[in-house]
C-alpha cells in the first residue's frame, strides 16, 4: 500500500513538473495581453476583429513554446508518461472547462442582446468572477498552484479597471492598466522560472540519454 502511494506521488511531482517550465505561464501572459491592447483597437477594428488579429500572434507564441520545449526543456527534464488516473483526471478536467467556457459563452451573449441595459460595474463583476471560477478549476486539476495567484489577478483586473475608469484615472475601462500588469506579472514569473530551469538543469553528457520521468 505504503508503495502505491508513493507511485501515485511520483507521478503526480512528475506531472507538476512538466508546468514548472515557466512556458505556461508565458503563454497565459501573452493571451491576456489581447484585454491590454484590444482596447486601443477596438475603435478602428471593431470589438470582434480587435480580438481576432491576436490569432496569429497567439499561434507564433505556441509555436515558439513547443519548440523551446521540445529542444530546450525535454532533453534537461525528460518526458512524463501519464497513468490512467491521471488522464482520467485531465479528462475530467477537459469536460469541466468546456462546461464553464459554454457558460460564459452564453452570459456573452446575453450581455450582448442587453447591451446598455446592465450596468458596466455588473459585467466586469461577471467577467472576473468566470475567469477566477476558470482558473481556479484548472489549478486544481493540473496541480498547478500558481493558477490560483493568476486567477485572482486576473479577476480583479476587470472591477478593478472599471473603477479607475469610473473615477477617472484611466482610459478604456482600465484595461490597459490592470490586464497590462497581470499579463506582465505572468510573463515576468514564467521568464524567471525557465532561466532557473535552464540552469539548474544543463544538458546531458552527449552519448547518454536522459530519463524519463
């Protein structure tokens, strides 16, 4: 017993261990930038083309953390072969994010029809408190602690930019502002944690291959 616990421990420092990268929280970073520069194209745009112009800068950004990770992280840090717990638990995982993202699909839609008739400070309440919910399921299914910090920021960035721009301290909802600083905190972390990566793990003696996890 004592040694199936402990299987099961390995496995799951081993699937933490593949988020301990830094490139995650990169990519986090580089889709909120999308709230902290939307705004200023959105009056020349529109709302939906504001947001679709982001969709090739997106791809490069995957593109660029694949690789990294396949030539920079792999071959210090080895792969991680998942149990049948641990992919049902990211199957899990997957149907609970469709879930919540079929939600708030539908409150944007409802928000749209209604647009003008329900009050900024309520949208923003709304929109924080899906991406705290979103981040925070996510965070416990990955075992990605750091999702529960980023969730937080990012659900106070809406009330929190609605507020500046209510009184007047900010342009755009704020969103530059408070989505421009998670966004930030997201990317700087994630830097952080690849260079420390990098060093604390250099590449293996040519001619022997690395394990994996």
């Amino acid at each position: 017993m004592a040694q199936q616990i402990s299987l099961k421990e390995a496995e799951r420092r081993a699937f933490r261990a593949t988020y301990n990268d830094g490139l995650w929280d990169i990519l986090l970073g580089c889709v909120f930038l999308m709230f902290a520069i939307g705004p200023f194209l959105s009056p020349n745009l529109g709302d939906f083309w504001s947001s679709v112009v982001f969709l090739p800068f997106w791809g490069l950004v995957f593109l660029g953390i694949w690789l990294v990770r396949k030539y920079v992280v792999r071959p210090r840090v080895g792969a991680v072969k998942l149990g049948p717990a641990r992919k049902a638990r990211l199957m899990r995982f997957r149907v609970v994010m469709l879930s919540v993202n079929v939600i708030a699909l539908l409150l944007g839609a409802v928000a749209a029809m209604r647009f003008g008739r329900i009050p900024g400070r309520m949208t923003t309440i709304i929109f924080g408190l899906i991406l705290l919910i979103g981040f925070s399921i996510a965070a416990y299914f990955l075992d990605f602690s750091r999702l529960y910090l980023y969730g937080l920021l990012a659900g106070l960035s809406p009330p929190m930019g609605e507020w500046l721009y209510v009184s007047g301290f900010a342009s755009h909802h704020g969103f530059p502002i408070t989505f421009g600083t998670t966004a930030g905190i997201m990317i700087l972390a994630g830097l952080t944690i690849f260079v420390r990566l990098v060093r604390k793990n250099p590449l293996p003696i040519e001619g022997i291959p690395s394990e994996e996890a």
